[in-house]
C-alpha cells in the first residue's frame, strides 16, 4: 500500500498550457496560399456568351394586297407587283458576331446583297407565321414566289454543328435565329450540294418558346420596331380545320407525298408581307451611358 502511494503523482503537478507558435513567415506563407487557390465553383462554371452586338441591319416590313391575284403574268415579281404596298415599319436587329461569326457574316451578306441578281433579302416573303410563337422569312427556292436564292460563293456554315452555338435561348420576343429545325425548304434543295441554309425566324411572343431551344441558332436581338414584330404576328393566317388536319396525318401514315405539299399551306399569312428594303446601319459613335448631375 506504501508502495502504490509512492507511485501516485501529486494532487499539485499539472501540465503547462500549451499555446499555438506562430512566426511571421509561416503567417505570410498561409495568406498568399489561400489567395492562389481559386475556389471549385468559380473553377467549374464555365464564362457566358459572348453577346455583345458587332452590327446592326435593318429591315423594312410592308403589306402587299396584289400580290396573290390571278391576273399577274409569268414575269410578275414582288418589285413589279407591289408598287403600292403599305410599309409596316422598320426593325434594327442587333448581331452577335463574336459568339458566331459565319452565321452572321451569311445573314449580312444577304442583306447587302442586290436584289437584282436574287441573292438579297430584300423582296422575299415571310411566309410562315405561328401565332403566339414565332415567324419564318428567307425561304429559299424561286424568286419570282418571292423566295431567296443565295449567290454561290456563299461559305458553308459549320456551325451548325458546333454545340457552342447553340447556347442561348429563345427566351422572349424579339429573338433572331437560323432556322434549322423549323425549316421547311423542299427537300430537292437541300440535296442541292451547294445547298446553304439562309432561312431565319425571329420570335414574336408574348412568352418564350423553349421548343425552339438547343435547335436553331440564336444569333442577334430586335433593337428597335418590337412593335412591327407584333404587328406581323397578328396577321391572320391559313389554319386547316380539324378534319382536314386528321386526313392529313393519316395520308402522312400511309406514306402519301401530297400530305407534305398540302401542308406547305398552313400557317401562311392571309396578306402578304414581305421584307421591302434591307441594309446595314453604321453607328459613328457608340451611344453613351447618361451620367447624373
């Protein structure tokens, strides 16, 4: 018992209390170590698109009322029938040339180009318009039907098959995009191999229209004449009746081509409208933020 006690430490001894040493380099040395180490989520979000507007164009929308009636003859065009159209109004749309560059150079080049030789904007219809949604302009085919034919040396656009181009969304009205998956150029023209897709549609609200969406090429905005936009997306429009949509698809089922022509109809403006004039707008000075005073 004598021996246990002698063993037993004293009630009084007790440890010192340990604090934490710190020099002055570690301290430098642990600052400049979480300032170098970027954070995982700045490191994992990848930058936005780059939507800055490299160019303007304009377009001016007009109402033709002759253009349909049946006594034009095999030379009429647009330009000799619709001398007396009522001009809608003048839309500027805003470019994204930096995010997709071909796609745009293609939609200028037809803007700029002269309606003479066909390869221009300029005089061609709007011929699909979906209530609510969106309309389509720059159909390809015969320029007597008020539709496009692209010059030659036009460059193939490969950026229909980059995933990046694809990035933004149609996410109201006012939206400007290459028609691909809403593109309705026959089919003999799409086997052409010179074949360029030129056809573009631009929304029309009130809301977005997400079916559009990871399909078609957003490539610039309406900045100015949202309300000729609008004005377009209310004129009326072919719509067939509910029996004639049913044996539509079923003609469709049974593998009839006339399903396909007979559908080329719908949706087409009751009143013509067509782009009268299209050009390029050189801004001299950018506009300026107003500043307080």
């Amino acid at each position: 018992m004598a021996m246990a006690s002698s063993l037993a430490p004293p009630s009084s001894l007790h440890l010192p209390n340990l604090k934490p040493y710190f020099t002055r380099r570690s301290l430098l040395l642990a600052s400049t170590t979480s300032l170098s180490l970027p954070s995982l989520s700045s490191a994992a979000s990848p930058p936005p698109p780059n939507i800055t507007i490299t160019d303007r164009v304009f377009m001016d929308f007009s109402l033709c009322p002759n253009y349909f009636l049946p006594n034009r003859t095999l030379g009429d065009t647009i330009s000799t029938l619709c001398s007396d159209s009522t001009l809608l109004g003048r839309v500027v749309l805003g470019l994204y040339g930096n995010l997709v560059p071909l796609t745009v150079s293609n939609f200028k080049s037809l803007c700029l180009a002269s309606s003479s030789d066909s390869s221009s904007y300029k005089n061609t219809l709007v011929h699909k318009i979906f209530p609510g949604r969106y309309f389509l302009a720059g159909r390809q085919g015969r320029p007597d039907k008020g539709e496009v034919r692209p010059p030659h040396d036009l460059p193939r656009n490969t950026e229909t098959v980059d995933p990046k181009a694809f990035e933004l969304t149609h996410s109201g009205p006012g939206i400007v995009s290459l028609s691909l998956s809403e593109n309705d150029d026959d089919q003999e023209i799409k086997l052409d191999p010179s074949y360029r897709n030129v056809e573009f549609l631009i929304t029309t609200g009130p809301g977005p229209c997400p079916q559009l969406d990871n399909k078609n090429i957003v490539f610039g905005t309406v900045l100015e004449g949202l309300d000729v936009i609008t004005s377009i997306a209310s004129i009326p429009t072919y719509q067939p009746s509910e029996r004639i949509r049913q044996f539509n698809d079923l003609a469709e089922f049974f593998g009839d081509e006339r399903a396909q022509n007979a559908r080329a109809i719908w949706n087409r403006p009751l009143t013509t409208v067509y782009i009268s004039d299209c050009g390029e707008l050189k801004v001299a000075k950018p506009s300026l933020t107003p500043s307080l005073p």
